[in-house]
C-alpha cells in the first residue's frame, strides 16, 4: 500500500513543480500517514517526491499526521485546509509544507491526465461547488437553530434584547448613584 501510494503522490506532484522544490528541503525524512484502518511509510527523496519508507529496527519517524475518517472525503472541496482535522506529532515543518503542498495542489491539473481537461475542469469547479454549498447549509443550519433557540425554546436572548436590558441596568445604576449621592448631601445637612 506504501508504494501504490507514494505512486499516486508523485503522479499528482509530477505537475507542480513548486511543490517539489519545496519538498526537495526535506530530503531523507521519514513521514507516517495513520488512517484509521491503515498505516503508511514514506520517506520523501532527494528529487522532492516521495518513496516507499523501507521497514528498518530503529528507523525513526521524522512527522506522523493521524488522520480521521471523513478527511477523505473533505480533500478533494476543501484540499490543504482539510489537514485541520489531523493531529501531527513531529516536524512541524515538514507538516506546514505539506499543508502549504495540498493547498497550492490544483486538482483541476492533477485529474487532467486521466479524464482529460475538460472533465477535469468540471470535475474541480464541482467539488468547489459543493464545498461552497457546504459551508451555505452549515451556515443556514446554526442561524435556523439560533433562531429556534431565541425565539420558540427560549433559551437564549435575543442581541436587542440583551441591549435593551444592559441600557436598563446602566440607567438604574445611575439612578442609583444619584440617590446615594442625595442621601449622602442629607446625612451631612442634618449633622
């Protein structure tokens, strides 16, 4: 699984050149992608791509990134941001320059190849489509359930409404300062 994947790596980096030279830094180090059913070792070449890390006693992991699940499938819409939902322990660096290599990555370029420019095309502006419809739904749902929250369960206070009552609280306090101040004049003319 190792090779098949440092293949389709290379495949995709074949066609960004700017993603290599900054790979190129990271010569030798040895890098751990854990999914939850699988485990892969590459090790990043002098040339910039990957390769298949060789299983040796003692041979230490430069950066392991754990992946969930559903990263998968929010790759492709969302590419180098996807690489929020990982935990990495190790080099930071060689991290962040994945991260920077996924974000740069054009997918558009990377599917070309194998179903030809226009599909690839459409396929890319699809997958925006839908990460953009994503983030509409997930924005409708939090007002929709915000709304329910003020107005039918009544648990939550409405923005104007907590203005309105901090105005009042101000307003009273100044009232109640006055009359401090009042009896305070009184105390002091009766003595």
């Amino acid at each position: 699984m190792d090779r098949l994947f440092a293949i389709l790596l290379n495949r995709l980096l074949a066609d960004q050149p700017g993603a290599v030279a900054r790979l190129k830094q990271h010569a030798g180090k040895r890098l751990r992608i854990a999914l939850p059913l699988a485990r892969i070792d590459l090790s990043v070449c002098a040339d910039g791509t990957f390769a298949p890390a060789a299983a040796a006693d003692g041979a230490t992991i430069d950066c392991e990134i754990r992946l969930p699940l559903y990263f998968l499938l929010a790759l492709p819409s969302s590419g180098g941001e996807a690489l929020g939902m990982a935990q990495v322990a190790g080099d930071g660096v060689l991290a962040a320059d994945l991260s920077a290599l996924l974000r740069q990555l054009d997918w558009a370029v990377a599917l070309a190849p194998y179903v030809g420019p226009v599909v690839a095309a459409r396929a890319d502006q699809a997958l925006r489509t839908l990460a953009q419809r994503r983030d509409e739904a997930g924005e409708a749902l939090a007002r929709s359930l915000a709304d329910y929250l003020i107005h039918e369960a009544q648990l939550l206070a409405a923005g104007e409404a907590v203005r309105e009552f901090v105005r009042e609280v101000d307003e009273l306090r100044e009232a109640a300062d006055r009359l401090a101040a009042r009896l305070a004049l009184l105390e002091e003319r009766r003595s």
